[in-house]
C-alpha cells in the first residue's frame, strides 16, 4: 500500500507530546518548538488545514513555579494553569512572527459527552479554519484531573497525554490526517531499547495485535499504546494516522509528502457515519452490558440488534438514550451502543419483564445505533 492518502491530507491534526516539547532533562526545548511551528506554518500557507494539540503545560508550569519532586494532584492542576499560559504564549509569538494567528482551546471530556456541547464546539473549529487560524488545543488540566492522576484500563481510555484527545478532533472534524508526534522513530515489533533486533513497523492495520508489545516512550503521561489505541481511533474514523518522531528534524514535512516515515495506519475506507463515530468515540460509556455468545454471534456476526434476553449482567446504571460499552463473555469490547431505556427498566426487562411500551421492533440496543469494533488478528 502507498501513502498517497497521507501526501494529500487538507485537514491535518498534529499532536505533540511532552517528550517531543522537552530536552531528556525536562527543560524546555525551545528551538524544537518554533521549528515544529515554522513546519506547521508552512503546511498552513501551502492551503492545508492545521490544528496542533500540544502536551508540555504542566512541565512549563512546574518550571515557573520551580517545584521539584513529586507533585500532589493539586498541585498539577496549579502547574497546569501557570504553564498553559506560558505555552499559548509561545504558539502565539512563534505563529505571529510568520504572520498567522493562533487560538487556544481548553476542552475537557464532557465536552464530547454532550452532544449539543460538541456540535458547538465543532463549530467553533470549523469557524477558526475558515477564518485561517490555527487552533491550539490541549486538555483543561487546571478543572480536568483524569489525565493527572492516571491514564486508564486500556479498555476504557480517558485524555492519555493527550493523544486520544487528538484522535477525538481528528474524527470529528473530518481530518484527512492525525500526526502523532513522539521520541520514537514509531511503533516496533519490541521495545528497541531491550531488543537491538527490533524493527520498525511501516504500517499497522487496525486489526493487527502486536504480540510482543510496543516500545513505550518515554516521560509523555500517554506512551506508545496510549498513542496506537488513539491512532486506531482515527483510523476508524476514516482518517489516516502517522506515530513518528518529532526530534527528527524535517519529519512532519517528510509524512507530509507521503514519505515512509514512523508508522502509519491507513484509513478505514469503510468508516462510521458521524453519529456511529460520536457513539464509537466522543463519549464516555456510562455503564457495561456483559452479553453471552449467544447475542455476541447475533450482534458481531449477523447484524442484529442486542435483545435484552442476551444480557448476562449489568454493571453500573444509565438512563435512556445513553451511551453503553458492549462486552462479551471473556471480558473483551464488542463496542459501544445508545440503549433504548434506563438501568431499571433493562434489568427487569433482562429477568423476562418488558416494559408496558416495548413493540416487537423494539430491543435494549437496536442495530442502527451499533458501533462495534473490529475483531484483531496477530501480527
């Protein structure tokens, strides 16, 4: 397969993560930065789209307040806010200096939870793009603790480091192209540092399992699964996504000619419609249904909406029109769906109480609001 998708990207959506922002001794890596920018700018006025989500404000912030050692979570937050305006003050002046305007923008995950609060926001992009801003983008850190005290399950990921924010922008505006900025040439066969034999993976399919692991890079609060997990999004999404370095120099130019450089994972050609990627995606599960093998086949194999007779087990509650986490018997992610009624209803419903209003028509997660995901083989 060519890259000739990824050469051709008008919507690009770079991320840059901490280790790409920072010398090895935390320290700010200035010249970095602006030659991140001035690559950005170019892509801008060659008529691309460009939106940055950048990590580094907690690092910047630590600095400024000259706090050493381990932090408490609070006191995150508080570098977070000293350092956030530090690091929108460089992408202010190092896109100002090369006559483009950039904005900032704090979300935060309930901004995709509601979907009337992510159209607007989306609006609010779209707008920046069509005026010729560039966005700068980052999680809300200072209100916003997920990404401060932990990275998440695997199963169920909040904001990692930022990458699965990125993947969210990504998939919801339409972006051509996500650029997953790090300290590693890309995604390996095994970690490189442990294995001199280790071999960079060109490209990586949706489906592939990576048996002996991913190299993890370094001081980011994501690393390497964070990152692939947030490249599969995009590419599910239909977007094309690139995990390479950001030390190299020319790098982001050199994946935007469609050169072989990090990983890439091409787009799924056939993606999620919006509302699909919305229930994939933007929104945080609010409960589990566990299902037998029975509704597994129905739902995976055939296409068919998930009875309430094939629930095992409901673990947490919800409300009507929620979004829920399908899994199977062995624990794994089916994927995500909008139930038709509330907790209480469904487990009485499970136990063979329909409820007075229910129509042979009607199941606990019907078909059209489906989102699975796909079956992954080993690489």
């Amino acid at each position: 397969m060519t890259r000739s998708g990824v050469g051709a990207a008008r919507r690009v959506v770079i991320k840059l993560g901490t280790r790409v922002l920072t010398h090895d001794d935390g320290t700010l890596a200035l010249g970095r930065l602006f030659g991140l920018i001035e690559s950005a700018a170019r892509l801008r006025r060659s008529g691309r789209e460009v939106l940055v989500v950048s990590s580094g404000a907690v690092g910047l912030g630590r600095e400024s307040l000259g706090l050493e050692g381990a932090l408490l979570l609070a006191d995150r937050q508080a570098c977070a806010a000293v350092g956030q305006t530090r690091l929108m003050q460089l992408y202010s002046d190092g896109f100002s200096r090369l006559g483009l305007v950039a904005g900032q923008l704090l979300l935060t995950q309930s901004d995709f939870d509601d979907r009337m609060r992510y159209l607007n926001l989306r609006s609010t992009l779209e707008s920046m793009l069509a005026h010729g801003a560039v966005p700068i983008i980052n999680e809300n850190d200072a209100v916003a603790t997920d990404e401060l005290a932990f990275v998440g399950d695997g199963d169920r990921p909040v904001f990692g480091d930022n990458d699965r924010l990125s993947a969210l922008v990504a998939s919801k505006l339409g972006a051509d192209l996500l650029v997953l900025l790090t300290d590693v040439d890309g995604v390996f066969d095994r970690d490189p540092r442990q294995h001199r034999d280790a071999s960079l993976l060109s490209t990586l399919h949706d489906d592939d399992v990576l048996v002996a692991g991913p190299s993890v890079s370094g001081g980011g609060r994501g690393g390497m699964t964070s990152k692939i997990e947030a490249a599969r999004m995009a590419s599910r999404a239909g977007c094309h996504a690139v995990i390479g370095s950001g030390r190299t120099s020319g790098a982001l130019a050199g994946v935007l000619r469609g050169e072989s450089i990090g990983t890439w994972l091409p787009a799924d050609p056939n993606s999620h419609d919006a509302r699909r990627r919305w229930i994939a995606f933007a929104t945080a599960p609010r409960a589990v249904l566990h299902l037998d093998d029975g509704a597994v086949r129905a739902v995976r194999d055939k296409g068919a909406s998930l009875l309430a007779v094939g629930v095992q087990r409901i673990e947490g509650s919800f409300e009507g029109g929620d979004v829920v986490e399908l899994r199977g018997g062995d624990g794994k992610v089916l994927g995500r769906g909008l139930v038709w009624c509330d907790s209480g209803t469904a487990l009485r419903w499970i136990e063979g109480k329909a409820p007075e209003n229910a129509r042979n028509h009607h199941a606990l997660v019907h078909r059209n609001h489906l989102a699975l995901m796909p079956e992954r083989t080993s690489l």
